[in-house]
C-alpha cells in the first residue's frame, strides 16, 4: 500500500518548531551548535533504542547526539546534545554518508559502536558513540570490485545492522544490469539486487531494518521539477542468488514540503499502534535552510 502524503504543511521557522503531516509530525533545526560544531548536511541516521538516543552523521566528518522527544504539546522535539568530529585513521575527517548502530551484546569492542559509511575511499568504519576510531569493517569483495564504488559523487551510501545478515552495505547509484538500473545491496558473504525506481538521478539514500528482518529502503530522485522520495520495503529473505528481489512501495513524498532533500533514515520503533521512521533533510549548507526531521508513520 502507498501513502502519498498531502501538499502544504507548512513548516516553522523557528528552530525546534514542527509542523503536521498526515504522516507525522517535522521539526527543523535551524544554528544548532554544540562542541563548537553546527548540525549541518546531516547525511545518516541511527536510534538506540536501548539508550533512547539519536546519533547523526554529517558530509562534514561529525557526529551528532540528540534528544528525541514527543508529548501531546510537542508531536516531535529535538535538542543538539553534543557534536564529536569523526577522523579516519590517515587523521583525515571521513565523508561521512551511511550510519548504523552496533549494540554492545554484537561490537567487537564489547560496546555500543557506530557503523560509518563513507566514500573517498569508500569504507565502513568503526567508532565509539563519542567519535573515537575503534577499527575498520571490510568490506565485500564484490562491493568493493563495483564500478559503483568510481563514480565520483555516487560511491557507498547507505548501511544497515541485520540481525541475521550482519552489516548491509549499498551504493548510491544503481548499476545497469539486464538491460534495467538496479540497487545491488551487499552482506559479507551474499548480494542481493532489487529495481530501481522511476525517474531522474535515482539513488539509493539510506537503509534500516524492521523487526522482521526486511529491509526498509530511502529512495530518492528526480521527477518533474523537484525531488521524489519514495520508502521502498524488501524481503531478502525471499530471493537470493540470481534471483531479482520483489519491492513493496510503502510510503511516496511528493511535492513541495515533502520532497525535501532527504538523506538519512532510522526506525524508531512501534508507538500506538503505529510503525514510526524518522528521515532528515541535508541542508546543503545553508544557514537559511535548516535541517529538517520529518516522522513517518508506515502505513
């Protein structure tokens, strides 16, 4: 089923202010600072839900903590709680693009990590929620042979910690296969290919995983005169080898408000009787723009 969402929600200014959907409420952030460092071009999202927190990634090389809260009088609020700079082991900061979070009972290290997708190179790196390197992740051989991985701007995007399947990795751009563009998500030992969507410059932004090991998927692209954001839902468990994966389209954003430029995502979890996502908007940089968090109730 597909939830197209209504035009016109009108979206606050002021920082921290939210406005309705019928999807859920946003909240834009504009000037946050914490450490010295500004949230901006937020490019990945991770909940832990154990600590009730939200950590962010930016194109910048930071890593964010923030407070997430909803109340009757509030439908979504958000506070910058700290800022970290993420470093990769040349002392470089890391083009950070896809993030995920690594429970402690699963970390090597034996606590709560975070999972860094970057490109330039493309690698997954390891950190520890307040920034520090812990290690390097491998990634597969058939991702890291992609010609997916040179295409400048369009390298590896998007991370996910299966339950089953360990770290899930994708690149931003699909590949041409079959005479068809297709996403090809990556595990350690196995590969999975779905279709892409329709329309211009279509990318694979994001991943997260549903408590039924299918793999929930942001994906974005150009339609008309603006952007197109599509939620797309894939059983991995269903199809394997050669075999093409079947994609359910959950949810669609259209429009002026809700096409925003979305780069990260995260499930939040289950909440009267409800399925809730949380995505973000990279502001490109720009002050004015502020970045925004929009819920999603998955229908």
């Amino acid at each position: 089923m597909t939830a197209r969402l209504a035009l016109g929600a009108l979206l606050l200014a002021a920082c921290g202010a939210w406005a309705q959907t019928p999807a859920g409420p946003s909240a834009t952030l504009h000037g946050a600072q914490a450490d010295g460092h500004r949230l901006t071009e937020v490019s990945g999202l991770a909940w832990d839900t154990a600590a009730q927190q939200l950590y962010a990634v930016s194109d910048r090389g930071l890593l964010y903590r923030l407070a997430l809260t909803r109340s009757s009088e509030q439908p979504l609020a958000l506070q910058l709680l700290s800022a970290h700079p993420l470093k990769a082991p040349d002392g470089r900061r890391v083009d950070a693009e896809g993030l995920s979070l690594l429970a402690a009972s699963e970390s090597p290290s034996g606590q709560t990590e975070l999972l860094v997708a970057s490109e330039g190179p493309a690698r997954v790196l390891r950190f520890s929620t307040d920034g520090a390197l812990l290690g390097e992740w491998a990634l597969p051989t058939a991702l890291a042979a992609s010609r997916a991985l040179r295409r400048g701007n369009s390298q590896l995007e998007a991370l996910a910690m299966h339950p089953r399947l360990g770290p899930l990795v994708a690149a931003e751009a699909p590949s041409a296969g079959g005479g068809r563009a297709a996403h090809e998500v990556h595990s350690a030992t196995r590969s999975w290919t779905f279709a892409a969507g329709s329309g211009r410059q279509v990318r694979l932004k994001a991943m997260d995983v549903l408590p039924d090991g299918r793999l929930l998927v942001l994906e974005r692209a150009q339609a008309g005169g603006g952007l197109v954001n599509r939620l797309l839902e894939v059983d991995l468990s269903a199809c394997g080898g050669t075999a093409t994966c079947g994609v359910t389209e959950r949810v669609v954003l259209e429009g002026e408000v809700d096409a925003a430029n979305h780069e990260g995502m995260a499930w939040l979890g289950e909440d009267g009787g409800q399925t809730w996502v949380l995505l973000v908007s990279d502001d490109r940089g720009a002050r004015q723009t502020g970045t925004r968090f929009q819920l999603i109730a998955l229908p």
